[in-house]
C-alpha cells in the first residue's frame, strides 16, 4: 500500500467531474486500498474521494465507525459509481475536508437519503442513511461532481470558519 498525496484547494483538478468506473479488477483493489490508507492517516478523516488524489473516477470511501454516538452506523464502506435516489429534510452543519485543510463552514445537507452503489468487487449495494453520515456521504459525492463544501457554505461571510488544530 501507498500514501497518496491529497491535493489541495485551489488545486483546479479538485473542480473536474469524476468518471465511471468500468473495471473492477486488482488494480481497482489496488488503488481502493491506498484510498483508505491515505484516508486513515488524515486527521480526524471520516470518508476520502479519488479526485481528492488526483483521480477523476467515481469512487469515495466513508466510514463513521470513529463516531461512536451516532444512532447507525455503516461502518467501512466503498462507494462506486454512488447514486442518491431519494433525500429528505435539511439541516445545517458544520463540515473539514482534507483538501481544504485550513477551514471549515456550515454547509445544509439532506438529513436522510438512500444511495446505490457497487462496491469494490462490482457488487450492487443500497443504503440509507441519516444525520451525520448522510452528510459524511453527501460531501463525498460532490468530491466526485467536482464541488467542495466551499462551494454549498450557507454564507461566504458569516460560515467559514478558521481551523482550530486538530488533535
């Protein structure tokens, strides 16, 4: 396995939108396990997209298992070719990104969505989610639309938020 290096905003490869992936193949588990080492040394990271590392493919990794207080929890999953199929209600919240290491901001969300995917073998799955990891997801899927949190903050003035030191 290998750390891959996180690109930074205003990186302009942040802003290309994704590709499908067509092969899920060894290569693909390949990469997969990089995304996650990569993703597990970040800071306080819970979910990391292949754009972030310079790869236009439609493929994010999330897993909220860290967040203990969170009524569900998917664990560990591999999002690919992510689609949401339904949503419903909004709230605000506050969201990082690696990529954009130095701010956060208040971003409205979906509280609730189902989403369909393929896993890193080509397998179809469905979930849904709420809350915190309905978020978590949700910002992924935008990495792979070519969208940051920068782009949905509520107010450029009043919702971005210098970083406090991460622990």
């Amino acid at each position: 396995m290998a750390l891959l290096e996180i690109l930074t905003y205003p990186d302009p490869r942040l802003k290309d939108e994704s590709q499908p992936v067509t092969a899920f193949d060894d290569a693909l588990r390949a990469f997969v396990a990089d995304l996650e080492e990569t993703m597990r040394l970040g800071p306080g990271a819970v979910g990391i997209a292949a754009p972030q590392v310079g790869r236009a493919l439609r493929l994010a990794i999330v897993d909220c298992s860290s967040k203990a207080k969170l009524p569900t929890n998917h664990g560990r999953m591999i999002l690919i070719n992510p689609e949401i199929t339904e949503w419903d209600g909004f709230a605000v919240g506050r969201e990082g990104c690696l990529s954009v290491p130095d701010f956060t901001g208040n971003v409205i969300r979906a509280e609730r969505i189902t989403l369909e995917a393929r896993d890193e073998h080509g397998e179809h799955r469905q979930y849904q989610f709420e809350g915190y990891e309905a978020r978590a997801v949700q910002h992924e899927i935008d990495h792979l639309d070519g969208l940051l949190f920068l782009d949905r903050l509520v107010s450029r003035r009043n919702d971005l938020f210098k970083r406090k030191t991460y622990k």
